[in-house]
C-alpha cells in the first residue's frame, strides 16, 4: 500500500493539534479546547462601550478590546484586581492608587487572557453570578458592565 503525501498530511495535522494541546496542558497554557472557553468583545467608541459575549465561572476569559474611537481610551475593572493577566496586542498597563487599568489608543486592537477564581455559594455549592462593572479611567463618564452567569446545573426547573 502506497501512502500518498495527502493521506500523510491528514494525519499528522490533528496529531500535531493535540501534541500542543498537550504540551499547554503541562506547561499551564490555554489549549485550543480552552481558548474559546470565554469571550468578551468590548468595543470602545468615543460614546461609550458596547459589549458582546459571554464567560463562565473558572473559565480561560478573553477580553477583546477594540477601540473605533478617535482617541486613547481606558478599560479598568475590579475583575483584573489580584488576577495575573496576560496582555496581547496594543495596549499599555497603567497601575495607579493599586487599580490596574489597560490603555488602547485610537485604531487599535488588545486582548487581555486571565481566569477568575471561583465563588461558591457555602448553602448551594453553585458558582455565585457576579456582575463586574468597568470604566475609562481617562474619561470617568464612559462606564459598563457584565454578568459571569453559571451555566450549568438542571434546565426547566422541573
């Protein structure tokens, strides 16, 4: 039996996929299983911010921070406080009064990476619902919020 290079290369793509999903599992980075485990697009206007997706407690979170304004802009959140956060893109972290806060200038794209611990509610033993208000420490009336929602658990109630 001949193996031709098309057959060789439909197996060695997704041994290599999983080889690396391995490799981040030892070494404590995000898999590809784990990358899209949470995001949250926040898109960042002159007006204010509008936000888009979701996350889990305990999951890999992404926040996607697109500035279409015409200027720099801040995103600061009690979400990121004792959190190490990882910071891809443009955007420089500003740290002031113990706040960390994450600076994306006009035209520019960051992404920041980190996982929140969980809070367990002590009668249920189910994750608590936060809710995390953010802001612009530059321009202190642009504000917003969003919801970290458990989602798993019995559906229907019935």
């Amino acid at each position: 039996m001949k193996w031709s290079d098309h057959t060789l290369r439909g197996f060695w793509v997704p041994f290599a996929f999983g080889a690396m999903s391995l490799v981040g599992l030892q070494t404590g980075l995000p898999t590809f299983a784990q990358a899209d485990e949470g995001k949250i697009e926040v898109t960042i206007k002159d007006d204010g911010y509008h936000v888009k997706g979701h996350t889990t407690p305990g999951a890999l979170t992404r926040i996607i921070l697109r500035n279409e304004g015409t200027m720099t802009h801040g995103f600061s959140s009690r979400i990121l406080k004792d959190v190490p956060v990882r910071k891809e893109g443009d955007a420089k972290e500003v740290v002031a009064h113990g706040v960390k806060s994450f600076h994306v200038d006009a035209g520019k794209t960051a992404t920041l990476v980190f996982t929140k611990a969980v809070k367990h509610d002590s009668s249920t033993g189910i994750s608590e619902t936060e809710q995390y208000g953010f802001w612009c420490d530059i321009h202190p009336q642009m504000k917003g919020e969003f919801l970290i929602v458990e989602t798993r658990g019995e559906v229907g109630g019935g």
